[in-house]
C-alpha cells in the first residue's frame, strides 16, 4: 500500500520500517526533521510537512497523545484537509475517546475513513513487529488495513465498528495494568537485589525486561544479583488522564 507514517517516535520508528520492509511504499514524516533520515536510508520518503504525508491509501498517526494528534489533523495542512476521499487515516496513538468520535465525525464529514488502532507492546516490540493491535472502524476499512496490522504486530483484535470502542479497550488494558502491578519493574527489582529466595535471577531479570522493557527495569545490562539495580525512574503515565 502507498501509505504516510506521521510520529517517529520510539514507537514509531520501528512500525515505519516494518511497513518498509513489508514492501509498502512509506512516506514518513516527523516534528522533529532528523528523524526520518534512517527510515530514509531504508527506502521511505521523508514528506516536507503532514499534508505531503497524506497522498496515499492510509495515513497512520503515531503521535504522544491527544494534542500531538489534535494539532496534526485539524491544524493548518493537516490530514483532515489533505487526506483524499475514501482514503483512511489510521490512528495508532493512545487517545482519548472524546478524540476519537471526533476523529470519526471529522473524517466522516471530510468523505474520509477513520480506524482507530491503539497498541500494546513496547518500543523492542514495536520494532520486532510483535505488537498487539486493537482495530475498530467501518469493517470494509478495517480490512483494507490489514496488510498495514499484519507488517507491525503479531495480533490485530478486530473490535466492531465505532473506532472509539478500540481506545476504550487501550485505555482499560492500561488501567487494568497501572491498577494490579502499580510498579512492577521497582517490585520485581527490588525483588532480584533482595530477596534470598530468587534463585533463577537471570531468568526472573529476563521476564522484567520483557515486561516493562529494558529503559524502566531498573537492571544494568547483564546485571542480576545484589548492587545491580541502578536508581528506578519514576513511572510515566501520561494517559493516566484519559
Ligand atoms: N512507548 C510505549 O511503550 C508505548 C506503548 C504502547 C503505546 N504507546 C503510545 O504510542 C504513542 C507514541 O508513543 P512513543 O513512545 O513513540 O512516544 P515518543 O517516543 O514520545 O514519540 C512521540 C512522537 O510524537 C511527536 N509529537 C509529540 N508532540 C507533538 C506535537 N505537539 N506536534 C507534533 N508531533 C508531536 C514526537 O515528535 P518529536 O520527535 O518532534 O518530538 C514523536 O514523533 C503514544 O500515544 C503512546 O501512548 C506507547
């Protein structure tokens, strides 16, 4: 598919190089211009600003939240006014629902499709292409996304029809996740420092790295015994609010 990839973030720029190396023709763009200089050594487009992003079948936004996502599609030359008809933005973004109907009313309006794709996966996952991807939006849109789905993750969850319902679903998978565990990287690090009852501490330390990713796990490389915890970072929940 000729598709734009709007967000090169952390999670971002590993799904843009799947959908490179998938063979789709990838047009991306960033705030932030050094970004895309690697996706454009492996073949992608770098697209001058949003609108030069929106000229294909599908425009993915992958972007920080809510503002981020406000601002590229309702802002000056953004997707709602560059995006041709029929074509389907595919929000990828952890979102709000009032966002999201708004999203689907504005795209509607505009004689645009909208699928809301939420994710779960962290950044090694997203460029492993092992995410799961939580699709719901008109059906005939949805499948036309499929291709896009099957190039970053390893399980899309079709939902229904009303996009909102997939950033409802994201929203409660990370609530539920903040609510059982509140820290699980400081409980389990703590854990390997201190505990003389974790025996398998390289196995337990490979878990948590997997689970809450190597930047939060708060282990030194290769580190699993007493002393190799550095200083935790605090836990960042920017959607906590949504
Ligand atoms: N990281 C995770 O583990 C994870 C897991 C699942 C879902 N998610 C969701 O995925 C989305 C992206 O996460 P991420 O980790 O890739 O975030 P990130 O690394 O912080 O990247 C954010 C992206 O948004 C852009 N951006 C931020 N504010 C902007 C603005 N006002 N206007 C235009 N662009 C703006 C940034 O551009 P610049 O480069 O110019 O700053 C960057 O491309 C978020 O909704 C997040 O909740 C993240």
């Amino acid at each position: 598919m000729k598709v734009g990839f709007i967000g090169l973030g952390h999670m971002g720029t590993g799904m843009a190089a799947n959908l490179l190396r998938a063979g789709h023709e990838v047009t991306v763009y960033n705030r932030t211009p050094g970004k895309a200089q690697g996706l454009v050594a492996q073949g992608a487009r770098a697209a001058a600003g949003v609108a030069d992003a929106c000229g294909g079948d599908a425009v993915v936004t992958m972007l920080a939240d809510d503002g981020a996502v406000e601002g590229a599609v309702f802002g000056e030359k953004g997707v709602i006014g560059s995006l041709g008809k029929g074509a389907i933005h595919v929000s990828m973004s952890t979102i709000s629902v009032a966002l999201s109907e708004r999203l689907t009313a504005a795209h509607a309006n505009a004689g645009q499709r909208f699928v809301a794709a939420p994710v779960f996966g962290r950044p090694e996952m997203a460029a492993a292409a092992k995410l799961f991807i939580v699709a719901a939006g008109a059906p005939d849109a949805v499948d036309a996304c499929l291709p896009l789905f099957e190039a970053m993750g390893q399980k899309t969850f079709p939902i229904g029809d009303q996009p909102k319902a997939a950033n409802l679903v994201k929203l409660s998978g990370n609530f539920l996740s903040a609510s059982v565990i509140p820290r699980p990287d400081e409980v389990v690090s703590r854990l390997l420092q201190r505990s003389p009852f974790v025996r398998n501490r390289s196995t337990l330390a490979g878990a948590v790295r997997y689970m809450v990713g190597e930047q939060r796990c708060g282990l030194r490389p290769g580190g699993y015994g007493p002393g190799s915890c550095r200083r935790i970072r605090p836990a960042r929940r920017p959607d906590a609010a949504l």
